[in-house]
C-alpha cells in the first residue's frame, strides 16, 4: 500500500482502529480514508465495527455530543435540524459532469472540476476537533447477488446513528472481500456548529460522482442530505444498475395476503407525503421495505430486495386509527430516533396529527417555542415540522416480512405508481400491459410538491416513476431501460396506478384513509385472475360488485353505487389535459424520450376522444361495460 497514506492514518489513528482499517485489505479503501482525514483534519478518528460495542459507542457519543437527547421512554431519542435544514436541498444537489457532458435539464448538474475543487474547499479543515466516524455498512442482504457495499466518512455521531438503525452492518462483509471489494463512497460533515446545529447553511452542498461512486456532503445534518446509503447512493445505484440491467427504483416492497394463506409481493413508487410509508404498514399485510428496491431478473422472473433494514419515516398524521402498527411501535420502548418533532416538558414529544391536543409550548427546530410563534418573516411555525421524521428499524413493527433478509430476494407479481393527484386519476386502475403501464403510468406519474423538499407545496410535477430527482443518466435512458426490463419476461409484473387523493368539486376527498386497503386486496386479486375488469380509454378499473364484497368484508362498510361511480368515473377532459402537458414535457425537455411513448399516449388520446364522442365528458364506469 502507498506509504504516504498509511503515515497519516498512523499519525491520526489509535493503534487499535489503525489495526480496524488495515483487517480489510483493500487499497481502495485505506488511500479514501486517508485522503479525506488529510483533507477534512479531524481531531480523531473512529473506525466501527460491527461489534455491539463499537455500536453502543455511536448511540452514546450522539447523546454526549447534544446531537441527540433522551425522551422519557427507554430508547428514544430526539434530534433538531437547523431551522433551514429541514428537507433535501434540491438546488444544492448536484451531479458531477465531466466537460462536454449534457445528460438533459432534469439533470442538475455542475463541471466535475469545478465541483470537486469547490467541495475540496468547503472541505478543507472542516473538521477540526471534531471526531470523524468510519462507517461500513451493505445496501441490500449481505452475501447476495444484490449487495452493495458502502462506506460513509462522517463527523455526526446523529448520522451515524441513524444509519445504523437504517442498514445492514458491512464490517465483516468489507473484511471477507478485501481487495476484491467494490464499494459506494460517502464524505459528509456537518460544519461548523451554533447551538449544535449547521451553522454554514449558505454554504450548503451535496455533490455527486456517478463515475467514481462517490458523494460529498457538506454544511448540512438533515438526513435527506447526510444519510448517505439513503437517496444519495440510489443515485450511484441506478447508474451502475443501468450498466449492469437490473433496477434501483424508489419502491417500497410488500406482501399483499390473499386466499388460501397466500402472500403476493408488490412494489410501490410514491412520492413522499403521498402515502407510500401507510400503504407498506397497513394492518393485515406485511413490510418488506419502505424506500428503496433493487429488481433483478431471474429464470422470468423480477426478484426485489429493500436496499435498507430501516425506516426514515414522516410522521405528520401518523395516528392510532389509521397507522396502528406505526403508532404501536412509536410509543414502546424501541431504539427510535425523532427529529424536528415538539419536545414536552415530560419527555414525551408531539408531532402534528398526533392523538392529542396541540400543546401550548416545548420545545422543537426553532429553539423554545409557544403556541402561534412566528419567525422573522411573520410566518407561523408549527408545533412540529410537516417534514418531522421518525428513524427505526424495520424490526420494531409487527408486520415486518420474515422475507426482510432473504439473500434471493421476493417474487414480485404487480407494480405500483401513485401521488397527489386532485382531479384526475381514478383511485385504482391497471394498464393494459407492461409497455402501456411504463409509459401511461409510471413514466406519466404527476404529484404536487409536498413538504419533503425545500420550496413551494403544492405545484403539480411531473415524477416519473416517483424518481426524478434521483436519475442520473438522461430521462429518456431511464424510460427506456424500464421498458426494456419487462419486455423479455413472458408474464411481467401487472402495472397498476393509484390516487388517494381524488377529490370531488367541492375539494372534498372522494377516499377513505383506509380504502387503500381495499384497492390493494383487489390488485392482488387480479394479478391472480380471481376478479374481473372493465376496459377503459385509460385501463382495467374495478367491477362495482367485486368492490363492495370486498368493502363489506374488510371493512365493514357499506359501498354504495353512488361512492363507485363518484370514485370511478373517467374525467376525459382532464386526463386529455394531463396526457397533453406530459408529452409537451418530454418533447421539450427530454429529447432521448422513446417514440413509444409519444406512440402509446397518442393512441390514449385516440381512445378518450372516441368515448368522449360517445358519452360525454364525464364518464360513469358502467358505461364501459355495454
């Protein structure tokens, strides 16, 4: 190994973590460690294991440092961001290109020159008297086809925490392959600290190089923009999985129980604050992951694994009636992490949409804080943040998949596409088939901005399959790989979309909170053949029948006629509308788009002015049946 690097880990290390480093024979790995303790100065260094000692160092140092304090119940913990580090920093996220490079404009990218020399200056010294934490973690089961390991450098003992209750341990993984190793590279540093949280937010970056499979994170503590293993990696994921043809998407895994004791597995792409973490929880099925989803091809079939063991969950309207597993897990003694939540005198904290009354004052992001406080623009600030999070693992929750670490992944057999959408898509629907679901579903996927990122909420976007901020390669590229994934597979996953936000014109919900659970029963119903559909311009909906057996079976809950045509019938206008601002989009912004996609969307609108002709502008499902 290069003598230059081993001098300065001698230097900087304690025999016993000089010893930690060099068990994992790996090159690679002692010269990026080295680089960055020279680079970043930190006044020590700890290298991790995967030992329960080396862990229980963590939780403890983040209690020392005032990173995080204890609740009143064994094992939680609070944690605050700074008042502007609240969610992911979109405008500051950027991917490195080298020259010459154009990956499109929903590519948000900077000179990789540039980026490095501006990141390696940000970076310099930025960790004087602080200690660096070493952390080996596996995106994914170890010891499978879909490992991925990684390495994350941080300064934040929250951070490292937080991972640990997020991924698989990797220490002993790193050891077995030594040289061979090939890994995800992470550097982060929370800067300087003022009252404990990032001072420098102006100076706020988080660099990317899908190249070189590494990431710079700078001047930040939000888990958004530190956790590394989590959205950040998923970029260098998707980039190599694009290589390699397989599938990093932003997916939950779940299995859907049907007859016959019968479990069939589902992945769901939603944007955040769009119901993706309450659909993968719900009573009566079970959670193989939330997040993040690796697919792989294997004898015709797609396998998924959850690249994390973990939860980083919102937990605004997170409540006893319509999240109980969630809200079992919250309130027992588990190892939790909330941040950004209102902190009691008591211990106990508040978050909104709690079971309880809005407290008059605690303590929360913004320092002390009583009820109607403002900041200095005169806006409100709320009791806890919209974007307040809760970190577990996935073990705390009483459905968790007995799958969680299966090497070989979970047979899945339908696809899922869902976001905020008010006027438009019908609350389930399957496409026709794998080319008609990438294309009119997932890749034609629009939600309103919520508080999960920094600006305006509310503002219709387009999100192909819920992933848009997270592609690093160009859009059409992207569509295409997804549409070749499924086309050499005799019997693809069904497609489906879903919409728990339709409302009527009055701005009422047309949904239930828990009519999900209905939805979902009957795509696991269909996958299997076991119900019928009616054909419309825009897909398979539901039969009337079929739906109000399974509304009285598991629910309890009488469904009238009235609730399925309000909740079924095809707004023509608006899903012409809607299919005409997504092909405008794609033909001025995504100019590697495949024909396809303009083929099969001209082919819907063909279909929806044809029934229109017939019909009318709003048309009631039963219509389609004769």
């Amino acid at each position: 190994m290069n003598e230059k690097w081993l001098e300065i880990l001698r230097n900087k290390l304690q025999d016993n973590h000089y010893t930690k480093l060099l068990d994992i024979d790996n090159h690679h790995l002692v010269q990026f460690v080295a680089e960055y303790i020279e680079l970043c100065k930190p006044a020590d260094v700890y290298i991790c294991t995967d030992s329960q000692e080396d862990l229980q160092y963590i939780r403890e140092s983040a209690i020392r440092n005032g990173e995080e304090e204890k609740l009143a119940i064994e094992g939680h913990t609070i944690h605050f961001d700074g008042y502007h580090d609240q969610a992911r920093d979109k405008a500051h996220t950027q991917f490195l290109l080298p020259k010459g490079v154009d990956l499109g404009p929903y590519i948000n990218g900077i000179d990789k020159e540039e980026g490095l020399k501006e990141i390696k200056k940000i970076m310099k010294n930025i960790m004087v008297g602080k200690t660096l934490y070493v952390r080996f973690f596996c995106l994914g089961p170890t010891r499978s086809e879909f490992s991925m390991l990684t390495v994350q450098l941080t300064d934040s003992a929250y951070v490292a925490h937080s991972l640990d209750l997020l991924y698989r341990q990797g220490y002993e993984e790193f050891k077995r392959q030594g040289e061979k190793a090939k890994f995800f590279r992470i550097v982060h540093s929370a800067g300087e600290l003022e009252n404990g949280v990032s001072k420098n937010v102006a100076d706020r970056r988080i660099y990317i190089d899908t190249e070189e499979g590494v990431v710079f994170s700078a001047n930040t503590q939000y888990g958004g923009n530190t956790l590394g293993l989590k959205k950040l990696s998923m970029r260098l994921a998707i980039k190599r999985a694009s290589e390699e043809g397989w599938l990093c998407e932003h997916m939950f895994v779940m299995g859907v129980h049907g007859n016959h004791e019968r479990i069939t597995y589902f992945t769901g792409a939603f944007p955040s604050l769009c119901g993706k973490t309450s659909t993968s929880t719900l009573v009566g099925e079970t959670i193989v992951g939330d997040d993040i989803a690796y697919l792989r091809k294997r004898d015709g079939k797609v396998y998924a694994v959850n690249v994390e063991k973990g939860m980083f969950g919102i937990i605004m309207g997170v409540n006893s009636k319509d999240d109980p597993i969630i809200w079992e897990a919250l309130n027992k003694p588990n190892e939790i992490i909330f941040s950004n939540v209102l902190k009691l005198e008591d211990g106990s904290v508040y978050w909104i949409g709690k079971d309880s009354e809005i407290p008059e004052k605690g303590v929360n992001y913004s320092g002390e804080w009583t009820l109607g406080k403002r900041d200095e623009k005169g806006n409100e600030i709320t009791s806890s943040h919209k974007n307040a999070r809760f970190t577990l693992d996935l073990k705390c929750l009483e459905n968790v998949s007995a799958e969680i670490d299966n090497p070989f992944g979970v047979h899945v057999s339908g696809f899922i596409y869902g976001g905020r959408d008010s006027n438009t898509w019908v609350p389930v629907r399957e496409a026709f088939d794998w080319k008609h679901g990438i294309i009119s579903v997932a890749s034609a996927l629009e939600s309103e901005t919520t508080a999960a990122t920094l600006g305006r909420e509310g503002v219709p976007k387009l999100n192909p399959m819920s992933n848009l901020d997270f592609i690093p390669i160009p859009l059409g590229q992207y569509i295409q790989i997804n549409l070749d994934f499924g086309c050499d597979i005799e019997n693809p996953p069904h497609i489906f979309g879903v919409n728990y936000f339709l409302q009527d014109k009055k701005g009422n919900f047309v949904n239930d909170r828990m009519d999900k659970r209905i939805w979902l029963k009957w795509m696991e119903q269909r996958v299997h053949g076991e119900v019928e559909a009616i054909d419309t311009p825009v897909g398979r909906i539901p039969v009337y029948q079929d739906l109000k057996r399974l509304f009285h079976d598991l629910l309890g809950k009488e469904y009238t006629e009235e609730d399925y045509v309000q909740q079924f019938t095809i707004r023509v206008n608006e899903f012409l509308n809607k299919i005409h601002r997504v092909v405008e989009t794609y033909k001025t912004k995504a100019p590697t788009t495949p024909d396809i996609l303009f083929e099969i969307a001209a082919e819907e609108t063909q279909r929806l002015n044809e029934a229109r002709a017939q019909f009318g502008d709003y048309i009631a499902p039963q219509k389609f049946i004769y």
